[in-house]
C-alpha cells in the first residue's frame, strides 16, 4: 500500500500530539502534587470553629524563621483577619514564607490573592492550605469569587507584605470577633433603616 508522503507526515504528528497530551494529563495528575480532598484528611467542625486551637482566635503567627502561619476564618461576609473594613487586614513581613489555613464557618467561599496564583475553594468542614513566598513589600487584594450569598460582592479583603523593620507581630488586632459583632450590628441597622 502506497501512503502518500503528506498523509505519513499527518499521521506522525497526530501521534505525537495524542501522546503529548496523554503526558501532560499523566504529568498533570501526579507530577506536580496536586491532590483532591480525600476522605482520610482531617475535617472540622464549622459549628464548632471556636474550640479550634487555630480558628478560635485567627491570626498571624510566627512558624519560625521567615516563616509565617495565618489563620483565617471565611464568612458572609469578610475574611478574618483579610476584611479591613471589618476587622483587620492580613499583615506579613517581606522576605517570609507564609502558608495560609482557611476554611468557612457558614457556605463555601474562595479565597483569592488577586494577581498570585493563591487561589483556593474554601470549604466548610475542610482547610485549605496553601504556601506562599513573599519577597518583597506588596498589597494583594483578596476577594472571594464563590458565589456565597447576596454580599458576595462585598466580601474582600487585603493583604500586606510590609518592609521587615516595620513588621511587629504583637501589632496583631485580637479584638476581631467584637469588631465582626459591631459590624454585623451596622450592618443590621443600616438594613433596618432602608425598609
Ligand atoms: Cu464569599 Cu462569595
């Protein structure tokens, strides 16, 4: 049989590419450690956030050298720590290596490091972790981009990656669940005042 030189040429590149793609799917799928949400993972109670060591008070908090813990508790709608308008924005010094434990004490949300590759579904029940370098200052915004609700398009917040001589831990706002209950309160008023 007689195959054409085109046809052979086709042919082989049609190969090549099929292959090519089984590769970056293999890749893909065991290469670089992406994992789902497995049953054996640890899971929490969102009911139950503050009897959690981490999400009853969250946080930024010192993991070692240059490395930085934060804890951040997901709701409709803000992020605590994240929601300056709320609580207290997300402050970290540059030069760190942060990972971020976030889950939701009410609906699925995201959270979000606007122009990062820090982008995760946050989960009631579960943690999401993520680890992030942050070399120099910066302002990310966050934003959830779940839809969770009628403020959903309010709910934002900021990180700060601040010069390290500026940076002070103790400079951390604890007093965030009684900001969240005075905004909650606002936020019921100015619903009253609009009916
Ligand atoms: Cu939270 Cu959308």
């Amino acid at each position: 049989m007689n195959i054409h030189t085109y046809e052979k040429v086709w042919l082989v590149a049609a190969m090549v590419l099929i292959v090519g793609f089984i590769g970056t799917i293999a890749y893909g799928s065991t290469g670089v450690g992406i994992a789902m949400i497995s049953d054996d993972e640890e899971t929490i109670d969102p009911n139950a956030l503050d009897e959690d060591e981490r999400f009853a008070d969250p946080r930024v908090e010192e993991a070692g050298e240059n490395q930085y813990n934060v804890y951040v508790v997901a709701y409709q709608y803000g992020f605590d720590p994240g929601s300056e308008h709320i609580t207290e924005p997300i402050v970290v010094p540059e030069n760190s290596e942060v990972t971020f434990y976030v889950t939701s004490e009410d609906v699925i949300h995201s959270f979000s490091l606007v122009g990062t590759n820090v982008n995760t579904m946050v989960v009631p029940g579960e943690v999401s972790t993520m680890t992030a370098e942050f070399d120099e200052p910066a302002e990310y915004g966050i934003l959830c981009n779940e839809y969770c609700g009628s403020g959903h398009h309010s709910m934002e917040g900021m990180l700060y990656v601040v010069p390290e001589d500026e940076f002070d831990i103790d400079d951390q706002d604890d007093e965030s669940e009684a900001d969240r209950d005075e905004a909650d309160q606002n936020a019921e008023e100015s619903a009253g005042e609009d009916e």
